[in-house]
C-alpha cells in the first residue's frame, strides 16, 4: 500500500522454498504486479476528496474575509493582524481532519490518530488561550495588517521576533512530516516527547514575550496628584 496515489502499481518477487530454509533460485518473470489504484479510487472516494478540497478553499477564502484568525475585530476601521496563535490551531485542525479521512478512505483504518497529535492540538489551543489572555487593548489601538506570513512572525512593533519564529518554523517542520508520513506511508507520525517539549518551550516562549508587553500596557492604578 505504499505511494497509492502517485504510484499505484507495485512489483512483488515471488519465489518457493521449504519453511525456514533459503529460498530456491527464481526463474525470470516470476513476479506480481498488484494494481492498487482500484482499491481506493471509487466515485465514494472521489466525492469525499472533492468535499475535503472545497473545505479547504472554503475556509481559506473565510479566513481571508473574516476575523477568524485576526487578533480581533475591526478597530477604527483598520483590520488587526494575523494571529499566530489562532493560525497554529488552525493549521494542526485542519491536517488531522484531512489525514484522518484519507487514511480512512484508503485502508478503511477508523482509529488512525497517534496520541502524540493529540499533545500538538491542546500545545496549540493552549497557546491559542494564553495569548488571548495575554492581549489587552492598548491605548494606542491595534496595528494594521501587513500580511499573512509578516503578521505570524512579527510583534506588536511590526519587528521580526525570533519567538514567533522559531514557532512558526517548527509548525511547519512537523506539519510537513506529517503530510509525507500520510500520503507515503498511509500512517499518521507519532512524535517522541521531545518533539512535543520543544513545541511546547517554543509556545511558552511566545507566551512568555507576551507578558512584560501586557505589563506596559497596564495603566497605572495610582491616583494622579
């Protein structure tokens, strides 16, 4: 069952031999080929893949028009910026509905989902909940948009952060292993508890930048002379 879609034929050699002996020489052609293509391409499997592709187009398209993502509504007019940690949740939501079901639709695996994936999804609802927590209004208002990629790695300066970074590069990293491990290997990855550390240490780091800022912005609660 490896490489279904971009490699549907597979060779298999063939050959005799007693049990727990060395198998007799093989003669020339002695092999299968298994066409694998028919097991899973099927008018079911066709229409499910085409939901999960406008699912997709759906939600970019709602992301991009909405405040789905965004740190917020509105302000005076400006739209706020892209937030990275709604973007991760997001992100890890979306490949595990879509590696589910393709795992499903190929080998008919209903219980295909590592424990591990389930540390990366509450490390980005976690994160996602501390930096709502985090945030307060300031008095200068929120900045405006710059952009998808420059709104996820940028701080509330418009400075490149190495915290927000480093996130957004190890969201990818493992975003991407488990996009191969999918689509070759017809298996969701299980992380080491290493992997789910760092994850976690690059998540309480972007928290943790995010406290002295709501400090600052806290007005001072003295009385003024």
């Amino acid at each position: 069952m490896y490489d279904p879609l971009f490699d549907p034929d597979a060779t298999m050699r063939i050959s005799a031999g007693i049990h727990g002996d060395r198998a007799l020489p093989r003669t020339v052609g002695a092999n299968m080929s298994l066409r694998l293509k028919k097991l899973w391409v099927d008018s079911w499997t066709m229409t499910w893949l085409a939901l999960l592709i406008a699912v997709a187009i759906a939600l970019v398209i709602y992301a991009r028009r909405s405040d789905m993502l965004r740190d917020g509504a509105p302000f005076g007019g400006v739209r706020q910026p892209y937030s990275l940690a709604r973007a991760q949740m997001a992100w890890w939501f979306f490949l595990l509905v879509v590696g589910y079901v393709f795992i499903w639709l190929v080998t008919g695996e209903a219980d295909s989902i590592a424990p591990s994936l389930l540390g990366l999804v509450g490390i980005s609802a976690a994160t996602a909940l501390a930096a709502v927590a985090m945030t307060s209004p300031s008095s200068r208002g929120p900045r405006a948009s710059e952009g998808f990629l420059r709104d996820l790695i940028s701080d509330e300066r418009g400075l490149v952060a190495l915290d927000r970074l480093q996130v957004v590069v190890w969201t990818l990293v493992l975003g991407g292993i488990f996009l191969a491990s999918v689509l070759w290997d017809l298996t969701m990855p299980e992380f080491s508890a290493t992997m789910l550390a760092l994850m976690g240490i690059s998540s309480g780091t972007y928290i943790g930048f995010k406290l002295p800022k709501k400090r600052e912005e806290q007005p001072d609660p003295s009385p003024a002379p």
